[in-house]
C-alpha cells in the first residue's frame, strides 16, 4: 500500500514535491493557509519576480513541465548595470547562449497547483496548521472560523515558507537548532510599466540593476511589456525607508538616485506608498527530520533572493528527495534521513552566497576592479572551461555542481584573482597573463 503524505504549504515547492510524490504513487494532501490563488488573485508587492535557471528547470523537466513553462518565461542574459546618469552597461552572465529566465511567481505556482490536483492531490485551502505530532504523524489545522481538524498521515512534509508552522512544531522538540537572521534592508516593489504600443522601456532579454551602494533597486522583464521593480533598501538611517516620510521626500530621493527609470514610472508615488515594505530573512536549522516529519525548501532554508536562488534550491530539494526515495524503495524514514544529511552542507553555502553577492550587486559591479575580475574570469574560462567555471556560472548554469563545491571553489578563485588585481598596471597588461599557470593553480591542494 502507498503512503498517504500531507503537505503543509501550497507554494512553489509543495506543489511540485506533490507531483513528484504522485507520481511515484502517493496519496498527497496540501494544507494551505491563504485562499487559492486561483480564484483569489494575490495582492501586488508581495512577492518579487523570479529567476528560473537549471536546477528548478532540470527539477521541472523531471516532472514534464520545463517545455511549457519555458514558454511564458522571459531570458535574461545579463546583468544591464545603470549608472546616476543613465549610462548602461551589459554584463553577460555566462558564455553565449547561457540565461536565466523571468517568471511570474504566481502564474507558476498556478501550473504547479493545476498539475497536481489532476493528478490526485487533494488541496484544503485556507486551513491554518496549529500543531504537529511527529510521534503520531498527526496534523492539526484551523478554519478561519477557528474550527479544529486532526488529520493522520504516514509522513507529513513542512513546505509552509521561511515562517513555517511545521517547524515551528518542530522547534518544540529536543536538540532542535534554529537561527533566524534578518538584513537591515527590506523591499518594495515598484511597477515599470510597458511603454507606448507593449514596447519594453529597456532592454527585454536582461536583468536591470542601478546599483547605489548601499542599496539598490533591480528589474525583471514581464510579458506585456512592463517590469517589476524592486527596491532594496535599509530601514533604518539617513538613505532610508524610515527617511521617506513625505511625497516630496520620496520623489525628490527617487528622481536623484534613479533619473533614467523613475521617469517611465507615472505612479511611483502610490506603489512606493501602497506597496508594503517586506524584510529579508535567512533561515538556519536542523535537524530537519523527525520521526517521520520532514522540513523542505524555505521553512528548512530561507535565503536572502540576491543569487536568485530561493525557488531553485527549493526544487532541487524536490528532485534530490525523489531520486533518494527511488533508492531507498520509498522507505521514507531512510530517505529523508539521507537527505536532511545530503542537503544541509548545500543550502548553507547557498545561503552564504546569496548575501556574498548582495554586497557584490550593491557595490561592485559598477566598479572598474569587478569589471576587469570578471573579463579575465571569463577569458580563462574561454581558454580552460574544464579547468576554471565563474562561480556564478557554477550555481546558476550546473546544476551537476554541489551548491558546497562552487563556494568552495569560488573561495579559492577569489584568492587568486586578489592576487592578480593586486599587480601593478593589471588593466592595461591583463590580456598578457599566463591563464594556462591560473587555471592550474585552482586545482592545486
């Protein structure tokens, strides 16, 4: 007889582990607080537009939805950096034919719901999780009118986000380690709509970002036409959320910072006002196991978004799960004890990356230094491409690549690439470099 799983958490990645699980031959059953997004469409500012590269497409194609999804995506080939004045600059992501792709969050996850429920699962909308029992595998949840249901199963998966109910349960138990750790900067989202006749008002196939320092805002591209901006941003301090208290402020401080977007954008004032500020959070714990109780995706490992990286770990989570099932014959205990143990190494690196590389699209890829690391990066790259893979290359475009090694090996690109900056006159002789002597030396002990 097949297990019979619940799920707490409708989102990104509990619609897709259910279809994994259904179609290994489970019973699934999603629990899911919020109203269906189907029939409820989701407030604007709520969530910031997403990066699908090749962990979540190779994750999707195991499932026989990459194709379609593909479709309705847009590709971003590079970061498109803008300056005070308005100047830009396009810096590919990897070589030529490599992108990462723009997606609505909500428009996926209604796929992801759709596929699921034709394939069985049975969904329980707005029915808030209020306690677990991991000796029992038991589940209780609360209608809005704070009617009470336990519910059995033979394994219950927490995918209920970065504010998990599941975990929360779990952090009721023994030796259970957590942290929570919150950036000073939040977010809000600001819509750039399409110009005349649907047109972009900016390059479609990129990733804009007009990088201040200390903040920044980003842009992905949206079929119709517009883009969705977002605005990182401290809380507290001079340049501020907390320092914008007037209209004038907030448009004299916008039409300063960002002259060449803030001018395409006629109701900046009301989503800046309207909008809400959201917090950035990262999310440490373990163990994710017990009994038969298992943590996935965001409410194991919420990360920062600055590697676009949140929903593709969270479906590699997915596939990584699904191919120890296979091995371990849907022995459930064993499998989510391997895999609590395979993915942790993993998802701190990822977790580390993520704000490593908020303070390099702040502050660094504007400067000269970064922009000259990145030309010799990728003509040893060109030359080498078994010997040396970008770090950006390594978590975005192979997804054979263990989140674990690429920080690994991205540290010890860092240290030889300081070495090279560090040389007298380097912009003016980079291009005479031994890269054969660099690309060995990565691999040295």
């Amino acid at each position: 007889m097949k297990k019979n799983i619940a799920i707490a958490g409708a989102g990104l990645v509990g619609s897709l582990l259910a279809i994994y699980l259904l179609r290994r031959g489970y019973h699934v059953t999603i629990f899911e607080r919020r109203a269906d997004m189907r029939r409820n469409p989701v407030g604007a500012g709520r969530s910031i537009n997403l990066a699908l590269s090749n962990r979540g497409l190779h994750a999707l194609a195991e499932v026989g939805l990459s194709d379609d999804l593909r479709a309705v995506a847009i590709p971003m080939h590079g970061r498109m950096v803008h300056d005070r004045q308005g100047n830009t600059n396009l810096q590919p992501y990897g070589k030529q034919g490599q992108f990462i792709n723009s997606i609505s969050r909500s428009n996926l996850n209604i796929v992801l719901m759709n596929k699921a429920e034709a394939m069985g699962a049975v969904f329980h909308f707005e029915q808030r999780v209020t306690h677990i029992d991991t000796e029992r595998s038991a589940i209780t949840t609360a209608s809005p009118e704070n009617h009470l249901a336990t519910y059995h199963f033979d394994g219950i998966v927490g995918a209920d986000g970065a504010f998990s109910a599941v975990r929360l349960g779990l952090q009721l138990t023994d030796r259970f380690d957590f942290s929570q750790t919150y950036l000073s900067h939040g977010y809000k989202e600001l819509h750039i709509p399409a110009a005349a006749g649907g047109q972009f008002a900016f390059e479609r196939n990129a990733l804009h970002i007009w990088p201040r320092e200390s903040f920044m805002m980003i842009a992905l591209p949206n079929p119709g036409g517009s883009f969705t901006g977002t605005l990182f941003f401290p809380f507290e301090g001079k340049n501020s959320f907390a320092s914008l208290t007037t209209d004038h402020a907030i448009r004299s401080f916008l039409e300063e910072t960002f002259p060449d977007v803030v001018k395409l954008m006629p109701e900046v004032l009301r989503d800046f006002n309207h909008n809400p500020t959201g917090s950035l959070v990262t999310v440490q714990c373990f163990p994710w196991a017990r009994h038969n109780t298992l943590l996935i995706g965001d409410a194991a490992h919420a990360i920062v978004p600055f590697y676009g990286q949140g929903m593709n770990a969270g479906f590699e989570d997915c596939s990584v799960l699904n191919k120890l099932l296979q091995h371990h014959h849907d022995h459930w205990d064993a499998a989510i004890r391997d895999f609590q143990q395979q993915r942790k190494p993993d998802t701190d690196a990822i977790a580390q990356l993520a704000l490593d590389n908020f303070i390099e699209m702040r502050d660094l890829v504007a400067d000269e230094k970064f922009v000259l690391r990145k030309k010799i990066e990728a003509r040893i790259h060109e030359l080498y491409p078994d010997k040396w893979i970008p770090l950006y290359s390594m978590v975005t475009f192979h997804e054979t690549i263990r989140y674990a090694d690429a920080l690994h090996t991205g540290r010890k690109q860092k240290e030889i690439m300081d070495d090279i900056l560090a040389q007298p006159d380097i912009a003016a002789t980079w291009q005479s470099l031994n890269f054969e002597q660099l690309a060995n030396r990565l691999h040295r002990p």
